[in-house]
C-alpha cells in the first residue's frame, strides 16, 4: 500500500521481491490496490546488483535501502518485478456496475451458477451465499462461512468465483452484492 501512490502516478514501475517461486508472469494483468498492473519482465538477480535506477523505479531512495526493504524469505532469490499501470477500470467493477439484466443475462448467470452448483465438492452453494451476503452486508468472512457451516477459505475462494461474475463487491470487512448481483437476485 505504501507504493500505491507511486505506481498509480508512474514513478513507481519495479517490484523487488524475495520470491521461492515465481507469482507474476510477463504480459499478465493483475489486479492491486493500486489498480491494474500489466508485468512487463519478470528476472531473477543476484541481490548484489540491484542498481539505484532499480531502487528509484521501485520507490526506494538508494540500492542500499531498496535491499533493506525486500521483502520475503533470506534464502529466497531476489526476483526484479518491471509493470507499468494500466489506467482502465477494472473489468469485474464495469461487469459488477452493470444492472441492466435482460432475460438473457439472467438466463446465462444462472447457468454459471448452475455449473458452480454442480462442480461442487460441498454441493449447492451458489444462491444460498448470495442470499446471505444480500441479508448481512458487510459481515465477516469467517462469521458467514460458520453460518453456512463451511470452512473459511473455501468460503473465500468461492465467493471470489461469484465476484468474477460480477456479483459480488469485495468490503473493507465482508461483502456486499453488488448492482449486478442485486438485479440478479431480484429477477430470480
């Protein structure tokens, strides 16, 4: 979060992490709190050589405090993250913000749904979260995932599904059906 700024102005275009494996591959977008982040190039470097243009670029003063602030494992090597921020909304928030559902939408949704229904290990879950989100926005993860009787990160990670559907807007705390997944649920 500290670099948010900078990556949303441009002067920060550089990541240097301690990664065991690598999390970002060249010409992938990925979501932040800084907004959309296009990876660039992705090397591996001997910490020894992290330049001082490295530093600046990734919102350090100097190579020194750059190698001071790398975050992760001691052992894990020093992977060089170079992004350029893409200024375009994110698609899952135009998606989430469009409430004009025809009966095609509705039809295609509940579909989805279906087949999320189905492909499930715990069985049907995809309309009872909904509902529930719908009831207590804004209510912990852990306290819906009881309530459902489910184990939190799964319930996470499938509420996240419903987010890439639009349906759902992810809160501070909780969650909160989104315009989508409220002219949804009222078409239903």
């Amino acid at each position: 979060m500290r670099l948010a700024p900078g990556i949303a102005d441009g002067s920060v275009t550089v990541l240097l992490r301690r990664w065991r494996r690598r999390q970002a591959i060249p010409g992938r977008r990925y979501r932040t709190a800084a907004g959309i982040l296009e990876v660039e190039a992705v090397d591996l470097i001997d910490e020894a050589n992290i330049t001082d243009a490295d530093a600046r670029a990734a919102g350090a003063a100097d190579a020194a405090q750059a190698r001071a602030q790398l975050r992760g494992p001691a052992d894990a090597p020093v992977t060089r993250v170079r992004f350029r921020h893409v200024d375009e909304p994110d698609p899952r928030s135009v998606l989430a913000a469009d409430d004009d559902l025809d009966d095609e939408d509705v039809a295609a949704i509940a579909r989805r749904l279906e087949r999320m229904d189905r492909a499930s290990s715990h069985g049907p879950w995809t309309l009872t979260t909904l509902r529930a989100i719908a009831a207590a926005p804004g209510v912990r993860a852990g306290d819906l995932a009881a309530a459902a009787g489910r184990e939190r990160l799964a319930f996470k990670r499938d509420v996240r599904k419903l987010k890439a559907l639009g349906l759902t807007d992810s809160l501070r705390v909780g969650y909160r059906l989104s315009l989508r997944g409220e002219a949804f649920l009222a078409r239903r």
